[in-house]
C-alpha cells in the first residue's frame, strides 16, 4: 500500500509540471488541471496517512494482545507454587532495570523484560506437589527441579524468533563459576541475558515470603549477594544489584503482599463455614474468618483486613445480593458467591454484581482452592 501511495505522489508532482509546461498559455485550463492534480495529490495523502495510522493501531493492538499473553502466562507459571506472588514479573522488572543501568537499548530491555516474564516457563512441566513441598527435596525431587531450565526452552524456542528468550530460560541457574545447571557453563560462556535474570532470580527468592520463612531483610540479601560475586554471579550485574539495593530505601523491591491472606466466609450455615476452613488447612498462607449473617460480614470488614469474601446466597435476613451490594459500596476486594442455586437468572444477576467467581454446592474442594488461588493472585 505504502508503495503504491508513493508512485501516486510521483506521478502526481509530474503531471502538475507537464500541465503547467502544456497549458501555460491557457491560464484557466492550466489552473483548472492544477487544482484537480491538487486535490487528487490531497486525496491520495489522507489514504495514505489513513492507512499508515490503521497499520499502526493494528500493530499497538497486536503488541497489547502479545504482551497480555505472555503475563497471562506468567501467572499461570506462578499458579503453580501456592507460596509465591508475582515472582516472574518481579523478576522481569529488576532484569530490565539492569538492563537498562547497562546502558542497553529499549527493544533489548524489552527482550530481557520477556526473558524475565517466562524465564520459569518449564516448571509447567514439574508436578505441583514438588514444586510446593514445604520440608527438604529429596535427591529425586531436586533432579526434577532441575530440569525446568531445559524444558522451558524447548517451550520457548520455537514461539519466539529471538534467540535470548530461550536462552534466558535454559541458562539462568548456571553460576558464573561453572558450578551451575543444565551445562555448566562458566563466566562469559553463560549468556549474558541469563547472567542479568539470575541475579534478579535469586534476588526476588530472598526478597519473597516463604511457607517456612518471611522475606529477609535487606542487609541479610545484600550480604548473599555480595558473598556470590565471581561464584555464583557475574561481580559487574551483582554490584548493579547492589546499587539499586542501595537506592531502594523503603525496601519497596520485595513481595509486598502479606504471606498470609484473610478470606471471609459468610454462610448461615457455620457447617458450611468449617468445611472451608477443613479444605484450607492444608494451606497456611490462607486464614479463615466466619461471619453467618450479612450485619456480622459487615461489622468485620470495619475492623478486620479481608483479602477475599465468599459469600451465600440464601440467607435470612440481607440476602448475599444484598450483602454485596453494601460491600461493593465501601470496599473493592475480591467477592466469590457460593450457591446451590444453578439457575441462570441467579448467575447473571452475580455477573451484573461484578464478583469475581461463582460456586455451586455441593462444590469440589481443588475448585474452591484453585478459584482462591487464582482470583488472590
């Protein structure tokens, strides 16, 4: 299109030259002929602008829909330990920041950025059950650990022409020492774009909760981090590191949500209140709090911190519609409803509310925990 634009724009400025030359000596034929060849060269100018601007919106939206993607993504990866939030995109972040004090361009900063986003893309391939083991991996496990970095670049290698990506993925537990996995590689041998993520990999590890342990402090991080140089980091990206550990003076650069998460649970039914809590116990980064009416759900809202709301339907009294109406007013906090109501008017209704999920009874307990999970996070 844009060739064709020009050729147009081309033949345009000639025309007006030869009718000039031609007509000259009939000054209305050639001023007529001038304004038409004007007009046309206006024309075939907003086309061609037209189109460059819709070629250009078609690409942002493109871009948009890859980059919303590749977060969703992200986060299902991160779905799959219960005791992480946000660590890819965290790490996304402090690598692109690096990259950035390394004086690289935007479109490599953009590169690493993605890097970081699905650097763990192959622990898609490790059972849950590992990869949230609260005690000490056995030998087995840990070899299965292992193996993410190799499984994600074949994830990675045939979606993304740029060859940093996978890199990224499959060598960013190699240490600079040569101690490291899948390969071993040693100091400049290891991809720079893997030297720049584990960094920031092992860096967010300190920075994050645990099941077994808070963040650790930051002079502790600093401390690691310092102790790694020329062993398990490159000494130049650890002490970039460092320096933005330095700057950072409110320790914003950690896991700032609190390791464990409230969610009440408004039933009239306290049986239905205990089953959840009997599901949940398994999972200690989540406390159960009990209200068995809509006013009690309400008065403890007022003096508690809640992260979630799931919420019954049929109640005596404000039923859960109402409830949520008055919760919607004053708090905005993920709200999952809990019926054994299946009708589709019941559903819509929920869906005009704007919760988050909606649960029928009897439901399974992997559902509620993965509808949890997943809205929390």
């Amino acid at each position: 299109m844009n060739k064709i634009n020009n050729k147009w724009y081309l033949l345009t400025v000639v025309c007006a030259i030869i009718a000039l030359f031609v007509t000259g000596k009939n000054i209305l034929v050639s001023t007529g002929v001038s304004i038409l060849l004007i007009v046309f060269f206006f024309v075939s100018y907003s086309s061609k602008s037209k189109s460059i601007r819709l070629e250009q919106e078609s690409n942002d939206k493109v871009e948009d829909m890859n980059r919303k993607i590749i977060q969703a993504l992200a986060k299902t990866i991160d779905a799959k330990d219960r005791y992480t939030n946000g660590h890819s995109l965290r790490v996304a972040e402090y690598s692109k920041e690096i990259a950035r004090r390394l004086d690289k361009s935007d479109k490599e900063q953009e590169i690493i950025y993605i890097a970081g986003l699905l650097h763990d893309v192959g622990k898609i391939r490790i059972p849950v059950e590992v990869i949230n083991k609260a005690g000490k991996l056995t030998d087995e496990e840990y070899q299965q650990i292992k193996i993410h970095p190799v499984a994600g670049y074949h994830i990675l290698k045939d979606i993304f022409d740029d060859p940093n990506i996978k890199n990224g993925a499959k060598f960013h537990h190699e240490r600079y020492d040569g101690t490291g996995y899948p390969n071993g590689l040693k100091r400049d041998n290891i991809p720079e774009i893997a030297r720049i993520i584990g960094v920031a990999d092992s860096y967010d590890a300190m920075a994050s909760n645990r099941s077994y342990r808070k963040y650790l402090s930051q002079q502790v991080i600093r401390t690691e981090i310092e102790k790694g140089k020329e062993t398990q980091f490159d000494p130049k990206i650890a002490d970039i590191m460092l320096q933005m550990i330095n700057e950072d003076k409110n320790y914003t650069m950690r896991e700032i949500k609190n390791l464990q998460k409230k969610i009440l649970v408004v039933d009239d039914e306290d049986m239905n209140i205990k089953m959840v809590e009997v599901i949940l116990k398994d999972t200690p980064m989540y406390q159960v709090v009990g209200a068995t009416n809509g006013m009690e759900a309400l008065k403890i809202l007022e003096n508690c911190d809640i992260d979630m709301i799931l919420m019954d339907v049929k109640m005596p009294g404000m039923d859960g519609f109402s409830v949520v109406e008055l919760i919607r007013q004053k708090y905005d906090m993920p709200i999952v409803l809990m019926t054994g109501d299946r009708k589709i008017e019941t559903i819509e209704r929920a869906t005009k509310l704007g919760v988050d999920d909606y649960l029928t009874k009897p439901f399974l307990p992997l559902a509620l925990k993965e509808i949890i999970h997943s809205t929390l996070n």
